[in-house]
C-alpha cells in the first residue's frame, strides 16, 4: 500500500507560517487547514520557526503536499522574525474541528468541500508541532493509497462546484501563472497551488453542524509538495472532479545530504543593475557594456550590479554546418567546452585594454564602480549541456541523455527549447561528479572577479531523472551542489535562480534567497506587458515565503516602462533594466534609483490586496490589479489597469481579441488604507487611525479614515501608487506622518525611523531618513525651524493640505532629520 502525499519537512513548515500569517489578519474570518499525504508517509518534525505568509486575505484552511527537508529561514533577512498580533479589539475567529471525510464528503468547517470522496482517500491527523503552533486553524493530510506500484499516480480525490478559487500552475515548463474559477474543471493540470474561498452563500452545509461562521467567509489552501522521490500537483476533470497526481519520474534511491543552513539575503537586491540579455541578446561583448555602462552614468543613475548574460561561454554546437543552414531548434543543442569565457572576450582592442575575463572586470568595477558583477550559465552548463567529448569536461563523466517529459507538461503549453533538446539530447554531469563541476566553474568565476550567478534553465533536471533516482531526487542534488559551491566561492548568497518554477525546485532550495518570478519581460511582445505584472505579483503568494521574487528586468525606453517600473517598485525586488546603451528614460528610472545607484526596497514581497484574490485583474475586463507593500513607516500600494493588452497563456481558455484600435479601456477603482493587511504593524499608540495618502503622479495628499478610501480612474497599462502613512498624535494640535522621498515611487523606503521629543519649549520630530531629495511629511502645524544634520535648510509647507517639504540636498547618505514646533 502507498499513500500519496501532499506536504511535509521544510513544506511542511512553509503551511506553517501560511496559517499563522493569515490567523494574524485583522479579519473575523476563519481558516481551516487540509495537508495532502506521497509512498509511505512519515510526518517529520519541522525545523524551522514560524513565519507569516504576507498573504492578502483572511484566514484559511490549507491543504499540503510534502517534502523530504526543510530550509532554516532564521536568519533570513528577507522574512519577519517574530510574529506580530492584530491589532487589539480585532474579531478572531478559531476553528478548532479538524476537516474530515464522512460518508464520501469532505468536511471543512462544517461544509462540505468535496462531494463523492472514493473510499482509498483518507485524512490523517496532524501530530507534529504544526498542529499546536496552528491553534486557531485546522490542520489534515489528506491522502490516498494505491496497491499498483507506478512511479505516477494520479488519484480523483472528489467532486469541487460552487467555490471560487485562485490557483497558480504551470503553463510552461518553465513558468507559472494564476488561473481564477469556481469549479473542478476549472483546475489546470499541473497546478502547484490551490486556494478556494468558501462563504455562507456558496458553500454546502453537510445538515449536521451546529457551528456558526463569524463573518461570511474563510479559506481553503491545498498546497501540493514533496515526499521523498516523490512531488505532487493538482488537477482536474470535466466532470468537475479534482485529483492529485503524485509522480517521480524513476524509482532508485539516491542519498541526498540533510543540511540544516540559513538563508542569506544577496547584497545586491538594494542596488540597480543592468543585464545584457535584451540590450544584446547573445551579442554581448566588452565594447558594448563599456558602453552601456558609459551611458548611465553620464545620466546620472550609474548601475551598481551588472549581469552579463547569455552569449560570453565557450560553447559549440555540433548540429551547425559551414553553408547549411541551421536545423530548426538546434540552436538549443549548443553545448559547453570550457569555463573560461569565449574569444570575444580576450584580445579587446583599443579600447579596453583587457585581454580576458579578470582583467574587463577589474576594468569595469574600478572605472564605473560596479559592486557586483554576475555571470549566467544553465545549471546543466549551457541550454544542451556540456560537450561529452571535450577535454576540459571528461573529468565530471558526462553522458548524453535524452530528455523524457512528464504527461503533465504536454497538458499545457510545449515550450520550443525543451522540445528541442528532447530531440538534440542533453550533455549531462555524472550527479556524483556536479559538486565538483560547479565548484571548479564558480571558482574560475570567483578569481577573474565575478561575484555571483544567475543560473538558468533549472527545471530542465526534472526531464532528466530517468536512471538517476528520478526528477525529485536529481533535481534536489543538483540545486544543493550548486547552492553549495555559490556558498564556497562567493562572498554572499549571490545566486539568482531562474526558469525554475516547479516545486521540485522549489522545495529543494534551501540557501537560495532569490528566483525569477515570471516568464521574460519581452519587450517586443505587446500583449506580454499586463500578464507579466500579474502573473509576478500572484506568484509571489507562494514565492514570496520561500525566496525574494525577482521580476526580471525591464527597458526604461519601452512604451510600457512606467507600469513596469513602478511595479518593481512595489515589489520589494531587486531593481534593474536591459536598455540598450544609449536609450534610456532617466525620469523613470531617477523615480526608482537614487545617484549613488541605490533603490528603496520595500519589506517584503509586493502582493494582490484581498479583493484581487479571486478575480482576473488580466481578462474579465472591470478589474484593477492592486499591489501592496510595507516600509519601515507606512505602507504603499499601486493600482495598475492590465484589462485590454494581454491575455494568460491557458490551453483551452478563453481567448483574447487584441484591440484593434488606440482607444484605451478606461476603469475605475478604488485604494483605501485596509488594502494593506499589516499596516498595524507600523503603527504604535500614537497612531489615531487615520493615514496620510500620497499621491505619487498628482502630488496630492489626502486625510483619510482607514476604512475610507480614494477613488482611481486608469486607462490600459496605466498605474498609479500610493503611500500610506498612519498618522501619529504627538499633541491636541500636532498630527503628523513621514512621506519620504516624493520624487521616488515607493517614498516610505527611505525612511529609516522616527521619534518624537516633547519638549516644554517646543516639540521635535526626529526622522532618520537615507537618499536626497525632495523629502515630505504630512503635518498640521506649521514648524518654526527644521535642521537636517544639525544645519538649518529652507522648508515649503502647504496649510491647506498639510504637506511639508524639506529639500536633502548633496549626496545619497543618512540624514538626521529633526523638525520643531
């Protein structure tokens, strides 16, 4: 007998800061728990503490997939350390009935969820420290067993009508996106999350239950993961009925190492950056970053962190014949030769005198003041591996292998690269020899200067299991190695993982702190602009727990670079653009980047406000997107209209009629300061429940009641963002809340702290804020004096609104802000 799981080890404590993050909402909704059980189930105890999802909804039921080990976030900078309380006089609501199977319905919280349960399917009981640490919600497994030994298993676990639901799934091999329904066949295959809200008026009561719901609604979450060789996804039918599948890709053991590591957030994610990738494409070479890098900074927003992407290995491709032309897709098949950089960048000519790798970006950092500059490679070596024959590779035994897809990839969409190198094959590093592949690479890398990599093409190993323990197991042994030697050979955590978006990769990562979030930015693709914001932002409802998501760059010359830019800057992301040299917007780009090359962060990762959950903010042709933030002081959201440019890429969906005309589908919404579930957490007993809301593209500043909000008209691939700033009673006649830098779109990032000093003279506000600037604040007395660093400065003060301006003059630095009264 084998049951078939659905969460546990590091997942299993990933389901546990998604409970106790959304039992912490200021919400009198509810949530239950439902973990789904892989072969021979054995629940471990997890690591890690708890940690809250930064999730925009009320609480919620959650149903997970598992995982053999866990990644330690302790130290992991990019995630709260402590768990924060709502706010007092908050309503909670405890669900303390564990979901259950009875008479072939599943029960949760009194409802019913999945009619026609079969009878292999079972819940079990949680008996770790999850089930104590997650008092107020209610936690299962939810399993089902097998007598057939197969290394895919694909069990209906009932029939699901009547809720709506946001899923995320892959649609490509590579990549995810968001899918929103109401029904069981509305669940894409491949689906590697599943969250459904259930209220009084869609959900069936099962007769028996005398419980009543404090508020009208809460949530499900169905989180499929690893267990052992084994992953999970959800899916389902036409006849509504909703199954996981459960497969391996081969069955022979492999022993991993356990590691028990903290997460170190790169230095990089604070400072902009510029990659090669659409400013040359493969075409890179040294005359033209000297380029580029030439151009930003005679425009004032000189880059700190450089990638240089694909196009600067030794690679060959086989399939390519002098005077034929090039076999379709072969382009893929070009295989690895050495780590040293290919001959364009030795022998650089005239104007740069560098004749390698080490001596260009000695070059670069001392002329241009580059802090970091990274390098990409595929994780098998290049997109067709390495080069079985090359001398410089025998040592790590590669073979070729022929890639096998799952089912699940062809139920979506087929990727060109990947069919390809089903057909070209792959150059594949013995696994017990990749350790010593990436180790001897990344320290080449190390002494010529570079800091870190981007490494591409991940999910390829998921193909690749046949005859080495199956895709969970290669996959996991790989991004170990690799973590490993990024650990061994670079100052920092400095690893951008890419084209990995399948919790293979996903779960097995356990020191890398960044990955790509979303298919390219594509700036040659018109209808890609909307989907890609969207599909980042609700991506990051899962990724967002588990690494920073990486938005990928974007150019600030594009006709969509506005939406684009002010989405990264809510994203809590790193910040970095593809222009080509020469072509930039400095206006945009001065609103995301400060002189000194530094951005203004924000916390977390940027995510849907509540009322997005479950709608198509892409497709349905009526909805905003809201994206929502916190900084150290106040909160911050965008609103941003991606209806009418764009459609998601679903086999069998729906499809999209491009506009044919220049009119834009002009929308109306609304932000109010409840958009941002955590504001609480930046505020303190002075805060009276108002906030401050600035208007970045109007300049105008609001008094607002938390539960009021402002009304926003937007045109397609138009945004606007706001920030929110709770406002303080220092007196009967002072109110007060920090802005930051109004030039910038995220404002709050640059500040750093505030106190008030009452004085029997005269009362101080003192702000610790970084940058230059335009730096405002709302108030409603007029001050006497403001000193920045001690110095007396000039000051602007609006009595109709309350804006405050205090210009930050000189270079990027802390600034002692003090304002008297």
């Amino acid at each position: 007998m084998a049951h078939n799981t659905v969460y546990s080890g590091g997942t299993r404590s990933l389901s546990k800061r998604l409970l106790r993050k959304l039992q912490s909402l200021n919400s009198s909704s509810m949530c239950v728990s439902i973990l789904t059980p892989a072969h021979h189930f054995k629940p471990t105890i997890p690591r890690n503490p708890i940690y809250r999802l930064r999730f925009s909804a009320p609480k919620f039921s959650s149903c997970g997939i598992t995982k053999n080990g866990s990644r330690d976030l302790k130290n992991d900078a990019t995630f709260s350390e402590t768990m924060s309380e709502p706010s007092k006089g908050e309503a909670q609501m405890k669900v303390n009935v564990l979901p259950c199977i009875k008479e072939g319905f599943l029960i949760v919280n009194g409802k019913v969820l999945l009619k026609g349960v079969p009878s292999n399917v079972a819940v079990y009981p949680v008996t770790d420290d999850l089930s104590s640490s997650t008092s107020s919600t209610s936690a299962v497994y939810l399993g089902a067993s097998s007598s057939i030994p197969s290394s895919r298993h694909v069990f209906p676990i009932g029939i699901l009508q009547e809720y709506k639901f946001l899923c995320l799934f892959r649609h490509k091999i590579w990549w995810m996106i968001p899918r929103f329904g109401s029904s069981g066949r509305d669940v894409p295959i491949e689906t590697q999350m599943l969250l459904l809200e259930v209220t009084e008026e869609s959900a069936v009561s099962d007769g028996n239950s005398s419980r009543q719901l404090v508020g009208n609604s809460f949530y499900v979450l169905f989180l499929p993961v690893l267990e052992g060789q084994f992953r999970a996804t959800l899916q389902g039918t036409s006849a509504n009925e909703l199954q996981f599948c459960v497969e391996s890709g081969y069955w022979r053991g492999i022993k991993v190492p356990s590691l028990m590591l903290s997460i170190r957030r790169p230095a990089h994610l604070d400072w902009f950056g510029w990659c090669t990738w659409d400013a040359f494409y493969k075409d890179v070479n040294p005359l033209g970053i000297k380029a580029g890098l030439e151009s930003f900074s005679e425009g004032g927003c000189p880059p700190k962190f450089l990638i240089i992407d694909d196009g600067w290995q030794d690679t060959v491709n086989e399939f390519e014949k002098d005077g034929e032309p090039l076999a379709s897709g072969s382009q893929f098949a070009s295989r690895l030769v050495d780590f040293r950089e290919s001959s364009k960048f030795m022998s650089m000519g005239v104007d740069i005198s560098c004749n390698n790798l080490h001596e260009m970006v000695k070059f670069f950092k001392e002329k241009y003041g580059l802090k970091f500059v990274y390098v990409w490679h595929a994780i098998v070596g290049y997109w067709g591996g390495v080069l079985p024959s090359s001398e410089k590779m025998k040592k790590y035994n590669p073979k070729m292998i022929y890639p096998i897809q799952s089912p699940g990839n062809f139920g979506n969409f087929r990727d060109i690269a990947m069919d390809s190198l089903e057909k070209f094959g792959v150059g594949l590093i013995d696994p017990y020899r990749i350790y010593d592949f990436f180790n001897d690479f990344h320290c080449y890398l190390s002494s010529c200067g570079i800091d870190g990599v981007k490494v591409d093409v991940q999910n390829l190993i998921e193909t690749l299991g046949m005859g080495f323990g199956g895709r969970v197991s290669l996959t996991r042994q790989y991004q170990q190695a690799l973590e490993e030697s990024v650990a061994r050979n670079f100052k920092e955590n400095n690893l951008i993982c890419c084209m990995s978006l399948n919790t293979d990769s996903i779960y097995s990562s356990w020191r890398s702190a960044t990955a790509r979030a979303s298919e390219d930015f594509m700036p040659r693709e018109p209808t890609f602009q909307t989907v890609h914001v969207a599909s980042i932002a609700f991506n990051s409802l899962l990724l967002g727990e588990i690494v920073v998501p990486d938005w990928d760059m974007f150019q600030s010359e594009h006709y969509a670079a506005e939406f684009h830019g002010a989405a990264r800057a809510l994203g809590g992301c790193p910040v970095y653009v593809s222009d080509k040299p020469g072509r930039h917007d400095f206006k945009i780009l001065k609103k995301l980047v400060l002189p000194d090359g530094s951005i203004l962060r924000a916390r977390y990762a940027g995510r849907p406000t509540r009322d997005c959950l479950f709608v198509d903010t892409v497709m349905d042709g009526k909805s905003l997107m809201k994206i929502w933030n916190l900084n150290k002081l106040s909160g911050v959201i965008g609103i941003f209209n991606c209806q009418g440019a764009g459609n998601w890429s679903l086999k069998g969906g729906p499809e999209y009629n491009p506009i044919t005309s220049a009119k834009s589908l002009n929308l109306s919404g609304h932000v109010s300061p409840l958009d941002i579930d955590y504001l609480y957490e930046v505020t303190d007993e002075n805060c009276c429940g108002d906030c401050a809301v600035f208007d970045f593209h109007t300049g105008s500043l609001t008094r607002l009641p938390k539960e009021d909000r402002v009304e926003v008209s937007l045109g397609t691939l138009e945004c606007e963002v706001f920030t929110i700033s709770p406002i303080r009673v220092f007196s009967e006649t002072l109110h007060f809340a920090p802005l930051g830098l109004i030039d910038m779109y995220n404002s709050g990032g640059a500040n750093e702290s505030m106190s008030f000093i009452p004085d029997p003279w005269k009362h101080i506000v003192s702000i610790e804020a970084w940058g230059c600037g335009r730096f405002g604040v709302y108030s409603t007395e007029k001050p006497s004096q403001c000193t920045v660093d001690s110095k007396q400065e000039e000051f602007i003060y609006d009595l109709d609104n309350g804006l405050l301006v205090i210009n930050l003059e000189g270079e990027c630095r802390m600034r002692d802000i003090k304002i008297m009264y």
